[in-house]
C-alpha cells in the first residue's frame, strides 16, 4: 500500500505542473512556493525548542490560531513553525506575526518527509482537522515526536473506518491524542483506538470570542451607523446578492436602514461591477472620507476588516450558499447578530445548530428573504432575541483551547 500512496503523491504533483502549464492559478502558485523551498528555510535556533503546527487553508488555520496563540503564550521559550499546504493559506497569513518560521509544507514523498523533519527537529507536532500525511507521520514516529490532532472531524464513510481500512488506521497510531469536535467523531476514532481521543469542540469558538472581546474601533463606521439599524452582508458572491439586494435595496430607500455589504472576493472588476447595481447612495470604504454618514451603503472593498465590522451590524447575511458552501457564520453570532444564509449550510455543523437555536435562518430564494427579513429585522424583538441566542451558543461552545494545552502540558 506505501507503494501506491507513493506514486499517488507523485502522481499529484505530476497533475499540479500539468495544470500548471495550462493556466491554473492555483497550480501555478503551489509550484512557485515549493520552487528552492528547501533553500529557503532558515536555520533554527539550536537551543530552543520547535513546535510545528500545520495547516491545510486558511479555514484549517483559522481552527488551529488559538491553539497557536495560546501555546505562544504558555511557552514562550518554543520556536514555532508554521506550515500550510494550499497558496490560498500561505499568502494571506505568511506574515503572521506568531509564528517564527512560516513555509509551505514540501510534497509528501519519503525524501521529502525525512529531509523537512531533520530540518525542522519539531519536539511537539500539532496537524489541524484533516491532515493525514503518511510519510510525515512515520518520519515523527521514527523520532518519537509527541503528536496530536486538532479539531478533528471523522465520518463513518472515511477509509479509516471501512473493512479495507487496516494500511490507514495505522496512520492513526502515531497520533498521541485526537482532539475530536463532536460525539461522533469521538465514538468512531473509540472503535479503533480506544482511549486516544477528547471532545474538546471546535477552536474556532475560542477565536471568534476572542475576535468579539477586542474587536478594533472604526469610529467612521460608527457615524456612518449612526442610530440606523445596519443589515451586513459578509463574503457575499453575485448569487447571494441576487436574493438579497433587490428586497435591501428597498429598504434602505424606505425603512431607513443602512447596508454594509463586503463581498468575498475584491477586485477591482468585482466591485466596479457590483457598484453600478447600487444606488449613488453606495460609497466604497477605500474611496470614502472620515464622515461618510450621509450614505446608506458601504462597500467594504479590501479583506482582513469583515471579523471585526460585524459589531456595528444588527443582523447578517452570510455568502457562499447559493455555491459550494457558506462562510463562516460563527464571527456575527459572536457579536450577538442573527444570521441568514443560503441553502447550501448542511455540511456546517454550527449553521445547523445556529438553526436549531433559532439563531439563524436559511434562505432559498428572494421571496423567503423577503419574508425573514420582515419577521426577524424588521421586528425589533425577534430579531433581539435570535441574536442573544446566536451570542449565547458561541459562548457555550468556547474552552476547546484550554482543554488541549491542558492534555499536551505534560509533552512539552
């Protein structure tokens, strides 16, 4: 089976440079930022030890921050490298200030598992929800490197658990603890591996309270809100402003609401189209001078601001539902803001469970919006109501960081 998984790998990369060639972006990027990669990796301090956290994406980061913050804390003394697979998460936090050493994770073949793990000497090792990499995982197992599994989810339906399975679940073994993120993903990884295994949630409840807590001030947004209630439509793509845009828009000329709306991808091409839609009431925050309070919508037209504007909205709508899956919906509730969505939420356990609290509301048209937007932000009460119940489901689900620190303090 080594076999196999090996020219799997080298398969892989074989049709990355083949995409590559042919104009794939994406491809493109993870074969410049694996170019000399090992030429590039600094040497590390002798003396200090290493903890090395690694990340498929963005989203799988955003799970493992806390964890990487709180260690950063705990244990000031540790060195600590910090390694994605995918462009999407390396270029936007490869500036990340609480790391000392952020690269891309090298292809894994043999050679290059050995060689990256002889560089690096990681004392603890910490994978975020689902990498499973073989030839990393058995060069840590040769040295004996304490390993651990962060905000892991496993389904029934995974190889690991299937009667073929045997080759994968002894992947399994190296790990020392899964960090699991519900009952089920706990009483699969039992069957198996008895005893391996702590519920401890999912980390991204500690980020987003932690976002919450100190939030930074926009005090032109502030006026800007003025005493107007604010509908905030975050990571929006052209489908999901399709069914909500037409009813907003109406509102805003006639309910006396504002709109910010940040759409998930910026680009000039993309705002200068989604501008022409607006009425001249819309200005882009980029263009806009320190009072703006005059205007009823605001276009965000640059990332890294969305987590903390959610304080000034009074409810949110979440993109990505009308396409491949939401975003995330946990940086509103946190704030206290009820939440709306497309249909596209049922891989997202805490879309699901945000629904169960009455804490959000999924959409599938322009004529269900329309509907929830008159009985839930329209309506002074209900639309309180939901978003303490969405603040109060984030708060319940936050302390997986604390528990993970506490089962690894004896490792490191």
């Amino acid at each position: 089976m080594r076999v196999f998984y090996n020219a799997g790998i080298y398969g892989y990369n074989a049709l990355i440079r083949i995409a590559a060639f042919t104009g794939n972006q994406k491809a493109k990027q993870w074969l410049a930022g694996r170019k000399k990669l090992f030429a590039a990796i600094r040497p590390l301090k002798a003396e200090a030890k290493t903890a090395w956290f690694h990340c498929a994406s963005l989203g799988e980061f955003e799970q493992g921050r806390p964890v990487i913050e709180a260690f950063r804390r705990e244990y000031p003394g540790y060195q600590i490298v910090l390694t994605f697979f995918s462009p999407s998460g390396y270029h936007v936090r490869k500036n990340y200030s609480q790391a000392d050493y952020i690269y891309y994770l090298p292809a894994d073949t043999p050679g290059n598992a050995r060689r990256f793990t002889e560089m690096i000497k990681p004392d603890i090792v910490f994978f975020i929800k689902y990498e499973f990499w073989f030839n990393y995982l058995n060069e840590l197992k040769k040295n004996n490197t304490p390993t651990y599994l962060v905000s892991g989810i496993f389904r029934k339906k995974q190889h690991f658990f299937k009667w073929y399975g045997a080759w994968f679940r002894r992947q399994l073994k190296v790990f020392d603890k899964f960090f699991v993120q519900d009952n089920s993903s706990y009483r699969l990884i039992e069957t198996i591996l008895p005893g391996k295994s702590v519920i401890t949630g999912d980390t991204r409840f500690d980020r987003v309270s932690t976002i919450a807590r100190q939030a930074k001030a926009f005090p032109d947004i502030d006026r800007f809100r003025s005493q107007h209630p604010v509908f905030l439509a975050g990571s929006s793509w052209p489908e999901d402003e399709e069914v909500f845009l037409p009813h907003l828009l109406e509102a805003v000329e006639n309910k006396g609401i504002k709109l910010i709306i940040a759409p998930h991808e910026v680009d000039e091409q993309r705002i200068n189209k989604l501008m022409k839609y607006l009425t001249p009431e819309a200005i882009r925050y980029s263009q806009a001078n320190q009072d703006f309070s005059d205007k009823k919508i605001l276009v965000i037209d640059s990332i890294g601001l969305l987590s903390h504007l959610y304080q000034y909205g009074d409810m949110a709508y979440i993109g990505g539902g009308f396409g491949e899956g939401i975003h995330n919906t946990l940086e509103a509730a946190a704030f206290g803001l009820p939440v709306m969505f497309g249909p596209n939420y049922h891989k997202f356990r805490e879309a699901k469970e945000l629904i169960h609290h009455e804490a959000a509301f999924p959409v599938k048209n322009k004529e269900d919006f329309s509907r929830l937007f008159s009985e839930v932000f329209l309506h002074d009460d209900s639309r309180k109501e939901a978003g303490k119940r969405a603040q109060q489901y984030v708060q319940m689900k936050k302390g997986g960081t604390r528990i993970i620190l506490e089962h690894v303090s004896h490792r490191v």
